[in-house]
C-alpha cells in the first residue's frame, strides 16, 4: 500500500518510552509527569460523572468551559474571545493543530515552521497537501531571524507555525517578535499564524509569557492552541482548545465536528470548575522552575552541558565531552547502559540531523530527578 507519510515511522515518543520501559530505565524522555494532578480535580472529574454528566457534550465544547477560558484569556492577554464563537475544546493540542492545519490549508500552499520543530506540524502539513518551508534556528537561544522568515515568505505561504514556549528548545517570543511578526502580517495578508502556546504557564525566571492573544492585530490572525494536559498534569487525559477568529473558528468547527465530533463531557464539567481558582495554574512557574534548579544543580558536576532552559519542562544538553556518536545511538546507549532515557534533538528536524544535542524531561518527582542526576553525573 502505497503511504501517505513515506518515511515516517513510530514517533521518538513511543519509541524512547518503550526503550526505558524494557530496560527499566528512568524514563526522562517522553514529557509527562510522574506525579499525580490535584485530588480536588480528580474529585471534580468523580463528581461530574457521578451527576450523570456521561453523554455527548455541544460539539464545540461546554458552553460554561467556554466561557470560563474566554475569561481566561481575557484575564492573562487582554484579549476578548467570544466564547459562542471563537473558542472550541479539543481532544488535546495534537488535534487542534491538526484540525486548524487541515481547516487553514489548501493543497499546494506553504506552511513556514522552525527547527527544531514539535514532531506533528510536519505529518499535519503533508498529510493536508501542504509544503513545509523550514527554517533552522541555532543553539542556544534559538532565536528567530525575522530578515530570513521575510526572505522565505511567498503569495503561497498561508501558515506560519510557531510553538512559545518551544518545545525542544525552551525559546520564547520576545516583545519584538510579536512586533516583527505585526510588520510581516501587515506585509502579507494571506498569511495567518498557528500559536502552539501549550506552555503558557510554564515560564522562568519572572519572564511573561508573550501570548499572540497580547496584540490585537496578531490576534486577528492566530488560531491558539493550549493543552490542559501540560498545565493540570493530566497528559493523558487529551484535552485542550483553540481560539481564534470567528470566520476562521467556523472552519476550525466544519473539520472537527467529523474528527471527533466533542470532546469527553465529564472532565469539561470538572474543568470549567476547577478553572475559577487561578491560583492552580497560576502557581506552575515556581513549581517547574523549582524542578529545573534542582535538576541544573545536581548535573554541574556531570559531564553534560546544559543549554539555558527558560520554559516548557524540558532541559537540552550537549554531551560532547563524552561522546561523539550520533544523539539516536547517544540516547539509546544512556538508556540501556545508564538507565536514563532521553530523547534526541535530531527528532526535531525533518531530515534527522545530528546536533550532538540531547532532551531531558524535569517534570518528575524530586526523588526522579535525584535518582536521574545521580546516574547521569556518573556518565
Ligand atoms: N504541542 C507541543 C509543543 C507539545 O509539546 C505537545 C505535547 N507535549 C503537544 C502540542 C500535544 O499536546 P496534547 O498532549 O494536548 O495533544
Ligand atoms: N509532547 C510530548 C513531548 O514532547 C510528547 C507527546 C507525545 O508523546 N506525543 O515529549
């Protein structure tokens, strides 16, 4: 049979989690949690259940999750959401990006992206007919050279996808991004943008996260996407949402609806009340920063270099000073040999090339990460 992803096979993921798992290995690799998410949460979920709140929710989400997320938004960036209409809840961000990708692009256009890329925009773009234009970004700050994305922009491109904070490489939008972003959308009027901002809150060292929700012409442009997975330590309860602007939220809607349909209806219920207390999400900085400090301080005397980790929960090291084999062969040698899974950048790039640059995940458990630092400092 003949495929419509050549040359893609099990992703990085799946593929690492299962390494850790047959070598019992700590497994740092895929992002998830190893920590439960808040009882009262749990209780909520019970509890919706439990109410008989156990059939199809509206297709575009609970009304009352709606609105609790347009005041949300509104809350965070100063930007009005109509929840009847330009707010939809997702089975997570993976489908989000996926249904805004197919609803936004017509085969043949151009979708500009950045590498190291999150590993479904590629798959999402192609699948939909798509041609991916990439642009490489250079460590360690993997900054974005706006006169390169102006080069690459052409009447095709229709999508630009940028994920803040980024996932591998810890980046985040600066107030002149979104200002250099403001000229380019001004320049090109076909162009819109896709925001994978499913690390809103978790960003160090007293940064603000600079949402596209922040400015109202870029607002106009967007289509957000946001995962509570990632902010209620619950990845595997898939679930997330889009907001954007009206005309597009109804395509967004046309495709969804024969995706999914809706997403399950006793965690919107659970959701929409544990949204009224900010101070859940609004604590994450500090809990993650706390964990990157301990994970940082424990690897000095390791023989990794750490690259600067400024959000998300992840940690990218270089570890040249004790090997120089490929970071796939690097990865799955730390695995096996030193019961420590990682991932490896080369994930990130469309035509796997090697950056002698590894991932660690520092959204464990204290004892985790003593335990991983431990073996990794005897590397
Ligand atoms: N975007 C990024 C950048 C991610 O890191 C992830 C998952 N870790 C997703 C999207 C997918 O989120 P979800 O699990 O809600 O589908
Ligand atoms: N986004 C998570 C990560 O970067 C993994 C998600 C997945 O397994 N698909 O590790």
């Amino acid at each position: 049979m003949e495929s419509k992803l050549p040359g893609v096979g099990t992703t990085i993921f799946t593929v690492m989690s299962q390494l850790a798992q047959q070598h019992g290995a700590i497994n740092l690799s895929q992002g998830f949690p190893d920590f439960p998410c808040d009882p009262v949460l749990l209780q909520a979920v019970t509890q919706a259940m439990q109410d008989g709140h156990n059939q199809y929710a509206p297709m575009p989400g609970l009304p009352r999750l709606r609105e609790v997320l347009a005041r949300k938004l509104e809350a965070a960036y100063g930007q009005a959401y109509d929840p009847e209409h330009q707010i939809t809840v997702t089975a997570g961000a993976t489908q989000a990006l996926y249904t805004a990708i197919t609803a936004l692009i017509q085969p043949g256009d151009e979708v500009l992206l950045f590498e190291p890329a999150y590993d479904s925009y590629g798959p999402a773009i192609r699948l939909n007919g798509g041609i991916e234009q990439r642009i490489s970004l250079r460590p360690p700050q993997y900054a974005i050279d706006w006169t390169e994305v102006q080069r690459r922009v052409t009447p095709r491109t229709r999508l630009l996808i940028l994920n803040n904070p980024n996932n591998p490489s810890t980046a985040m939008l600066s107030a002149d991004d979104l200002q250099q972003l403001r000229t380019l959308l001004q320049q090109w009027p076909q162009l819109y943008v896709l925001s994978d901002e499913v690390y809103e809150h978790i960003v160090f060292d007293g940064a603000a996260h600079q949402s596209l929700a922040r400015d109202p012409l870029l607002a106009s442009r967007s289509m957000l996407v946001y995962s509570f997975g990632k902010t209620f330590h619950a990845t595997g309860w898939k679930i997330g949402y889009c907001a954007g602007p009206a005309d597009w939220m109804q395509e967004f809607r046309r495709v969804h609806q024969f995706l999914v349909f809706s997403v399950n209806t006793p965690m919107q219920h659970a959701l929409a009340n544990y949204l009224q207390t900010p101070a859940h999400y609004l604590a994450l900085p500090a809990f993650y920063q706390a964990k990157r400090d301990r994970f940082v301080a424990a690897m000095v005397t390791s023989r990794f270099v750490l690259l600067p980790s400024r959000g998300t929960y992840f940690q990218l090291a270089r570890y040249d000073r004790i090997s120089d084999i490929p970071d796939t062969e690097f990865a799955q040698w730390l695995t096996r040999e030193h019961g420590v899974a990682v991932i490896p950048l080369s994930a990130f790039h469309a035509d796997g090339t090697d950056h002698g640059i590894i991932r660690f995940c520092f959204a464990k458990q204290d004892a985790t990460l003593d335990a991983a630092t431990s073996r990794l400092c005897r590397v």
